[in-house]
C-alpha cells in the first residue's frame, strides 16, 4: 500500500543502518558522493563489510576528501520512481542550505515535475540526527494519517525545524579544518590536552561552537547532556544518539537516562531514541571518534 506522502532525504540524515536499509515506501534517499584525493570513491550508504569500513576510515586519516552533494539526476530519478508508483506529493528534506547545496539539486529536480506532482523542499536547517529526527517524525506522522498533502506537511516540519537542539563532540578539529567547514569555530583549540571541542546547529542551520574547554570524554559527555537538557527543559521530546567509531555511545545513552521528559506513542509507550552511526559524508568533516545528542521538542 502506498503512502499519502513520500519523504525525501538526503544521506547526510544519518538515520539509524535499519531504516536505511528497510524497504520503507514513505521514505527515499539520493547519495552524497565523496572524493579521496580527488577521485570519486566512496558512495554514502551503509557499509557493506568492515573491510569497507576500515578503507574509509583510513582515507579520513590520511587522504585529501571532498564531498559532493546529491546531483540533479540522482533526485530526478527519485522523484520519477515515486511518481511513477502513484503517488503524486512529495516532501524534501535536505541538509541545511548553509551547509550542503543539496537543496539546489532538490529544486532544480522538481522543476522537470512542476505538472505532475506536488514537491514540497523544505530547508531542514539542521544536519545528522537533527535531520534525522525531522525525517521520521515526519514520516510517523503520515503513517499515523495526520497528513495527506505535501504543503501541509511542509508547513508542520517547517515548524518542528525550529525545535531542534543538537550537540557533538569531536575528538578534535582536523577535519572540520580540511573541509573549510570550521568558519565560527576557528578559535576552538581541539586536539590540545585532550580537550574535546563541541559543536552544534544554531538556528539558522549554521556550524558554531558550544565549548572548546571540556577535557576528556567524561567532562565532554556530561557538557552534551546538559546543553541539551537546558535547551528543552521539561518539554517533551525525541531524542537521537550519534557515533562513529567511537566507544562512548554506551556512555552517553547511560548519562542522558532520566534526563529528559521523553514523548511518547499513541498508546503511551515512550518512543524509543534514534541509534545512529553518523553517515560517512559527515564524518568527513566530523572525523572519527564523534558522539553527539540531538533532540526534538514535540
């Protein structure tokens, strides 16, 4: 049975491997490409061996890496197969404009469709899990029937876009260096006495610094919880957990326990949080050795 609305996403989400290997008809990504010394080489989906996984590692470690965004085609094509299904609204939600142009690609692709669907693009303002909590509260909501038509839809996460809060931590700065992406956080000193720098989204969908004083994991982890937990107060919420290749998940998961006043289903059961490996093109500029929390008021 197809869906009244099928949301569009980019691979930046980092939605959590099951998702993004389900067959799921309310929900389609289209791929950032990733270049290692200036060779295409890596395509961004979820590893297919650890074999796979330890060359990518490798290449952040040592290789020069570009990232492309999603090409017109590749959301042309998405758009002509969810069409060609019977479904005519779609909602966009791509990395924020300030950090990918992945949106030009989304709106240029929805041009060629301007007779035959209704493609709503909404600027997600945010990027990792703060676009992945966007994505499957979206998606919830169409599945649950409260939405039928695509600018509904868009107005609604539009709204929610707003409501995010997001936080991370790196083990330092190179690759936020190497991919130009530092701008604000050019002050931040990452990588000196073990200090964990710290980064979030701020409102207008833009990189910036939260701390650049926590030293070690533990301090780094306590910073990202309570960041987030003055940022929502006692208002309800989604919450998502992010890492790649790092071995403090379990840490943070068991620090945020208690600290937040989780949503909860139709039936009263709390929803469960999203559990991400970030996807490789952010870890281009995060690095390895990320974990973060993000969270959305509902």
């Amino acid at each position: 049975m197809n869906p009244e609305i099928v949301i569009v996403h980019d691979s930046a989400a980092s939605l959590p491997e099951d998702i993004r290997r389900s067959e799921n008809p309310g929900l389609a990504e289209v791929h950032f490409t990733i270049c290692a010394n200036d060779q295409a080489k890596w395509v961004d989906k979820p590893f297919s061996s650890d074999q796979e996984r330890a060359g990518f590692v490798k290449d952040l470690q040592t290789a020069r890496m570009q990232t492309s965004r999603p090409n017109i085609e590749a959301y042309r094509s998405v758009f002509a197969r969810i069409i060609e299904s019977g479904v005519t609204e779609i909602v966009v939600l791509p990395t924020s404009e300030q950090l990918s142009k992945s949106i030009d690609s989304a709106n240029m692709a929805a041009k060629m469709f301007k007779n035959q669907a209704e493609i709503a693009i909404v600027d997600s303002r945010t990027v990792s899990v703060g676009q992945g909590l966007l994505v499957t509260q979206a998606e919830m909501e169409v599945r649950d029937g409260r939405f039928t038509k695509a600018a509904d839809l868009a107005g609604r996460v539009e709204k929610l876009s707003k409501q995010l809060h997001l936080a991370q931590a790196l083990s330092n700065l190179e690759q936020l260096r190497k991919g130009g992406r530092i701008g604000r956080c050019s002050k931040m000193l990452g990588g000196i006495m073990d200090i964990k720098p710290i980064i979030g989204v701020n409102a207008k969908g833009q990189i910036e610094p939260l701390s650049d004083d926590q030293t070690g994991w533990q301090r780094a982890r306590g910073f990202i919880v309570d960041y987030i937990s003055k940022e929502v107060g006692q208002d309800t919420v989604r919450l998502a957990f992010v890492q790649f290749e790092s071995d403090q998940l379990d840490n943070l998961r068991h620090d945020a326990a208690g600290r937040f006043n989780l949503a909860k289903d139709g039936n009263g059961d709390e929803y469960d949080p999203l559990i991400c490996e970030q996807s490789m093109v952010v870890s281009v500029h995060s690095g390895p050795g990320v974990i973060g929390l993000g969270a959305l008021v509902l």
